[in-house]
C-alpha cells in the first residue's frame, strides 16, 4: 500500500516563500501530484513529478527525490489568495491502467498580512 | 465551457434514507472517480469506473453504489447503510493514455445527516 506523510498545518507571511514537504513509503511509484484546495471548494492540479528534480512554473515549484520518497511544493512570493489546503497524491501502481491515486491529508497553509 | 458538474452542492439526509449525488462531465473523459473528504483527512477513494457499464470499488466502497450508465455521467448513491454520511463528496474524471493524467474535479457536494 501507500503512506503519504504531509504537516498539518503551517503558516507564512505575505511576500515570504515557504516550502510544503511530503514523504511517501511505497511499493512503486508511477508519479507525484501536487493540487491546491480552498475550503468548500474543488481541488485544482498545481504540479507533476515522474523524475527527480525540481519543475518551476511561476510562483510554484515542484521538486521530487524518488530514492528518498520525498517532494516538496515551493510557493514564492506568497499572497493572500495562497491561504489554503495543499494535497501531495502518488499515482498507485497496483491498479494498472486505471493509474489511482493516493492522497496525504493536506497542508492547510495560512498566510498571514 | 468544459467541465464536472456536481449537485446539489449541500444535501441533508434523513435516518434511513438512500440519497443520489449527481456527476457530469463533457469533457468527454473515460475515467470518472468519487472521492469522500472528511476534516483533516486526505481523498479517500469510494468507486471508480473506467468505462460505461464498468466500475470497481476503492478503498471505502461498503455503503455506497454508483451506475454509469453513460460517460458522461457517474452518479453515487448514500444508501442507509452507511452509518456515518456526513462529508464533503467529489467527483472527479480524467482522460486516459496521457502523460500526467492528472484528475479534474467537481465543486463537490456537502452531505449532513438530519
């Protein structure tokens, strides 16, 4: 099975950069999701991680090491508006083509004036 | 505009009571999902179907039944065996044989108990 590790909780201040890590415990890997989730709302796909390395687009960068089973998102700039819950979700092997994924519990990021 | 469309966005159920939350998307997806989201957890999976006529259950199917009818369309059922209904329900749909195939989601529906 998978084990998705993420912090509960963390806050930053306007215009700071604050990084968001996950660490996941599997029996293969197909791939890293990071999504953005404001309270109520629908989650809305931020990133994609297959191989090492970081990959930047804007604000957010997105960094996978699969032989320490660790990711973290990388949010610059910080604004208001980025105050929300951050999902970490592996793609399961097991399921073939049907490429599930497992999600951690979320980072509920708060940012402050 | 494409997109998953998910009602009612808030649905109250009494004791005993099967309730229906509708999916559909035109995005002419293959693979549609229902996640259950309670406070402070991750997506748990409940079903999954991959095409019409064909679903398979996830982690926390006991208590719920989907249909799929069409493609477009994906709708889950709460039925009265499921003792704790209370979450925020959603929907999601993806299209298969990409690179990422990352999933899209619906606004989701917020189920009570009465």
């Amino acid at each position: 099975g998978q084990n998705i590790d993420q912090p509960t909780e963390m806050t930053a201040t306007e215009g700071a950069i604050v990084q968001i890590n996950c660490t996941y415990q599997t029996s293969g890997f197909n791939g890293l999701f990071w999504y953005q989730q404001h309270a109520g709302e629908a989650p809305t796909f931020l990133s994609y991680n297959v191989l090492d390395g970081l990959e930047e687009k804007g604000r957010f960068s997105s960094f996978l090491s699969r032989s320490k089973g660790y990711s973290y998102l990388l949010l610059k700039e910080l604004q208001m508006k980025d105050s929300a819950s951050y999902l970490c979700a592996v793609r399961d092997p097991r399921s073939g083509s049907a490429r599930q994924l497992t999600f951690g519990s979320g980072t509920q990021l708060t940012v402050l004036p | 505009d494409g997109g998953i469309t998910q009602s009612p966005k808030y649905l109250f159920r009494k004791e005993g009571q099967n309730v229906t939350l509708s999916c559909e998307q035109n995005l002419n997806h293959d693979a549609m999902y229902w996640y259950r989201q309670d406070p402070g957890q991750g997506l748990r999976l409940i079903y999954y179907s991959q095409i019409v006529n064909d679903f398979q259950k996830g982690d926390i199917a006991e208590g719920y039944s989907v249909s799929r009818e069409k493609k477009e369309s994906f709708p889950l059922t709460v039925t009265s065996a499921q003792k704790n209904p209370t979450a925020f329900y959603l929907c999601a749909s993806r299209m298969t044989g990409t690179t990422n195939e990352k999933l899209f989601f619906g606004s989701g529906t917020q189920l009570s108990v009465l």
